[in-house]
C-alpha cells in the first residue's frame, strides 16, 4: 500500500517536466491522542410557559408553586416541574418567602433563549508538537510486518506531560465534533473543558521528496502526512528553512 502510494505522489510531482525528485525518505511524525470531557449545553428557545412564570416571579411576590398555578390557571404539576428545571438551571432561587431571578435567569429571560446543562461528553483529539498544532485524520493500525521508521528529523520532543491550554482544547473539541442544528432545534454547545489526559503516542508515517526546479534554479520538499493524507505545508516550510542550502551543495556540487 505504501509502495502505490510512492508511485502515485512521484508521478504527481513529476507530471511537471522541469520538476526532479532527487531523493525520498520515509519517516514518521510523533502523533499524541488526547481525551478531553467537557460540560454540554443545550440551548432552545424559551417556551411561553417558561417565559410567563419567569415574568411572574420577576413582577409578583410569588411564594408558591399553588399560588402560581392558580394565578396562570395552569396544572399544578406541570408548574411544580418547571420550577424543578430552573432552580436546577440556576435561573430562579427561594429567598425568605418568595421566589425571585437570578442573574442569569434575567439574562435568559431577555434574551428568550433557555440553556440547560447536558450530561458531559468526550472527544478524543490529536496533537502534533512538531506542528505545534491540533491535526484531523484518522489513525490507521500499522499493517502487519512493517518497518520501524526513523522519527522525523526535527520532531520537537516533549519530554514531560504534555500540557494544553483549556482554551486550545475547546476550539480543538470545538472544530472536531460537529453538534449543529438548524432552525428551532436545540443547539448543543460546549462550555467548558472538565479533564484531559494523553492516551498515547503514535508514529505517522511521511514521505519526503527533495524536489529540483530546473528553470528556476530551486530546490524545495514535498512531504505527504498519511494521517491528513495531503502535503503537509507545515513541514515542508520547515525543511526548506533548514536545509535548502545544503541540498544545494548535496546534489549539485
């Protein structure tokens, strides 16, 4: 698989006739996988019944759930659970006698939009140090009976745990797990990183191409990352600062 891969990218490469690959290698980048579980958020309009006893509390001395269900000629029970939902929410609270809005029941209530906290999720997601990034792919199991590969040559290595700002593990989660809805249907969004810990390290395999541009007199590397099974620009750019020169004086002196 890994031979037909070679033959497809140098055909690629040289389908333009003033391009020559001068030499290839085969390495891997180090790939961590990490867990993260995060607090979930579903938001959806607010429901006029919602609305109305938020708007009750807010303009009446309630100090009961009877009391409301009478003033809104609405089932008792049906009122006993929505108060259950916001106090749990966070958007009401029992002071001395009567029940009033919480900051944030206020700021719902304005902005006629409900939130309610989900139960937690987990999503895995991969970190490159050598790219000093998060990367999407898939990762795929080693085939039987292949070589080892040596580890990219510049890889940055992270001797102690690796640590990951909460911020650049949302948007990570973020970009990753698609939980989008259109129209009224509830959104579910992600609020907050709860943990996060590294599962393991895997070695993705690379293909290097030193490339010669006859009619412009340049070298330059090519590099396909099997794990985004595209070329990779990140360390092309990083070939090229560190050893362009020297290709120079390798393949043409």
């Amino acid at each position: 698989m890994m031979q037909s891969l070679q033959n497809r990218l140098k055909q690629e490469i040289q389908q333009n006739s003033k391009l020559k690959i001068m030499e290839s290698f085969l390495w891997c980048v180090p790939i961590h996988t990490i867990e993260v579980e995060y607090k979930r958020i579903k938001r959806t309009k607010m429901d006029v019944l919602m609305k109305i006893m938020l708007i009750s509390f807010q303009k009446t001395d309630i100090t009961s759930s009877m009391q409301l269900s009478e003033l809104l000629l609405v089932e008792n029970l049906f009122i006993d659970d929505l108060i259950d939902v916001m106090k749990k929410s966070g958007l009401i609270e029992k002071e001395e006698d009567s029940i009033s809005l919480t900051s944030k029941g206020i700021q719902q209530l304005e902005e006629g939009i409900f939130e309610e906290e989900q139960e937690p999720g987990t999503q895995n997601i991969l970190y490159s140090p050598s790219h000093e990034a998060f990367l999407k792919g898939e990762i795929k199991p080693a085939s039987e009976g292949e070589e080892l590969l040596e580890v990219y040559r510049y890889a940055k290595e992270e001797k102690k745990k690796l640590l990951l700002e909460d911020r650049l593990l949302l948007e990570a989660v973020e970009e990753s797990k698609v939980e989008v809805t259109e129209g009224d249907a509830p959104l579910i969004i992600i609020s907050e990183i709860i943990t996060s810990s590294e599962l393991y390290i895997d070695d993705i395999p690379c293909l290097e191409y030193i490339v010669y541009n006859e009619s412009d007199d340049l070298f330059f590397a090519r590099v396909w990352n099997t794990l985004t099974d595209r070329w990779d620009e990140v360390l092309e750019e990083q070939l090229n600062e560190k050893e362009r020169l020297n290709w120079r004086k390798k393949y043409l002196n």
